[in-house]
C-alpha cells in the first residue's frame, strides 16, 4: 500500500527552511549585516545591608524606628495656633491703649480698646474650638482668667474715653498693671510648658507683649 503523507506534516518541515530564507535575504541586501538585537537590561538595585544569624545565614538588618507621633489630639495644634494669634493680637492691643491715651490720643484710645474686645471675642471662639488635652488644661485656665481680665480693661478704659468718668481710668491702670505682673506672666509659664512638649506656630515664637 502506497505511503500518505498528510500535508501539515510537510508544512511543519520546511517552515525552518522558510524561515532561514527569509533571515538570509535582508542580510544579503543590506551587505551581510543584520540588526542586532540586546537584550533589555534589568534595573540596577541596592542591595540591603545584611547581618550574619546564626551559622553565618544572612539576615535583613533592623529598620530604624518610626518617630513617636504628637502628644496632643488630632486637630488640637491646628486649633491652637489660630487662638494664640488672637491672644498675641489682644495683649498688644491692651498694651496699646495705654500707650495712645498717655501720648494724648484719646480718639485712637477709644478705637484701640474697641478692637481689643472684638480681639478677646474671637479668642473665645477660638478657644472653645479647642480639643480637650490633658496637659493643656492649664493654659486653657489661665488663658479665661487673661481674656477675662482684658475684657475687663476694654470696660474702664470705655468709661473713661466715652463717658469721661475718672474713677474708671484708675481701674483701668490697675487692670493693666495686674495683667502684666500676675495674668500675662501665668499665661506664659504655661506657653513654656507647651513649648517643651513639643508645640509650635510657623512663623511664631510664643511669647506675649506685656500692657
């Protein structure tokens, strides 16, 4: 019986034939010389440093130590430093009406110590937006007895701008005299603890003018 062969077969064979055919005829057009193909080239990478273990198996060496995160709570340092602007802005300006009535200048007196109760009123709000904090919860006191105390002062030094009542200049006097040896001190000291746990406003070393 005659041998069949079937025609994929052939196929399959002369394919390398075809192959090398059509690889020959460029080389020979382009005088012999093909284009040579690299291999891509894998990317460079540092190796981590190692230590020896046990029976000198290499080991990944330790990691240096996330920093601690803040003390306080999320949003607190973000809500103080809004509020201690407020309280800076206030003390220069308790300090600054003092200053316009002794120079004769009762109109920016009486203007001076209007923006300063506007002042305390923003630190207030500022203030209850404050989170609870453990270690803040002195600030937080001294600073009500300060915007108490400068409250205050914007109402005798109103009296006596705006109603000519003389006993109110000397309670203003006193007033300021008190915040700058006993309220705006106490405030400070606090500020200083603050400052040592870590709290700081960009731009702003936190200190307090003194009346």
């Amino acid at each position: 019986m005659p041998t069949v062969t079937h025609l994929p077969a052939l196929r399959r064979a002369a394919l390398p034939a075809l192959l090398a055919l059509s690889v020959a005829l460029p080389l020979a057009c382009s005088g012999g010389q093909g284009p040579t193909l690299t291999p891509p080239s894998l990317p460079e990478t540092s190796p981590l440093p190692t230590t020896s273990g046990p029976a000198g198996t290499p080991t990944i060496a330790p990691r240096s130590p996330t920093p601690g995160a803040a003390p306080w709570p999320d949003g607190w340092d973000l809500a103080f430093c809004p509020l201690f602007e407020e309280v800076v802005i206030a003390q220069e300006l308790a300090r600054d009406v003092g200053r316009a009535y002794d120079e004769d200048d009762r109109d920016d007196a009486t203007a001076l110590a209007h923006e300063l109760g506007t002042t305390v009123e923003r630190a207030r709000e500022q203030l209850a937006l404050l989170p609870d904090w453990t270690d803040a919860a002195g600030f937080e006191e001294q600073l009500v007895v300060l915007l108490e105390q400068d409250e205050r002062l914007v109402t005798y030094w109103l009296r006596h701008l705006e109603e000519d009542r003389e006993p109110a200049l000397g309670r203003a006097r006193d007033i300021a005299a008190a915040l700058r040896e006993t309220y705006v001190p106490a405030v400070q000291s606090e500020l200083v603890e603050l400052a040592d746990r870590g709290v700081v406003c960009p731009g702003q070393e936190l200190t307090l003018e003194t009346p």
